[in-house]
C-alpha cells in the first residue's frame, strides 16, 4: 500500500468515526433515529447499533 493509500484511509477511517461520534451524541440528545441516519448518512441499521452503545 503507497503512502497516499494509507493516509487516504486513514483519512476515511477518521470521518466516520466523527460522524458515529455526532451519531451517538444526537442518540443522547434523543433525536429521532431516522432523523440521524438522514443527518449522517448511515444506515438505520447502524444507528441502532449505535443506540446500543449509548444507552
């Protein structure tokens, strides 16, 4: 893997771990599911996922 490969992963890897961050603060805040998974671009799948984290 080239350097630019790795950084453009690491890149990658670190925006979504943001946006479950975001994800599970709006879950605390209780936002809506569907709300969250239209706000970051996920899966509701992966919200409940998230949801379990968090509660």
């Amino acid at each position: 893997m080239s350097l630019e490969q790795t950084l453009d992963a690491i890149k990658r890897k670190a925006k979504k771990e943001g946006k479950e961050e975001v994800a599970k603060r709006l879950i605390a805040m209780g936002m809506d599911s569907t709300d969250i998974a239209k706000a970051t671009d996920f899966p509701l799948e992966k919200i409940e996922q998230l949801q379990k984290q968090v509660h």
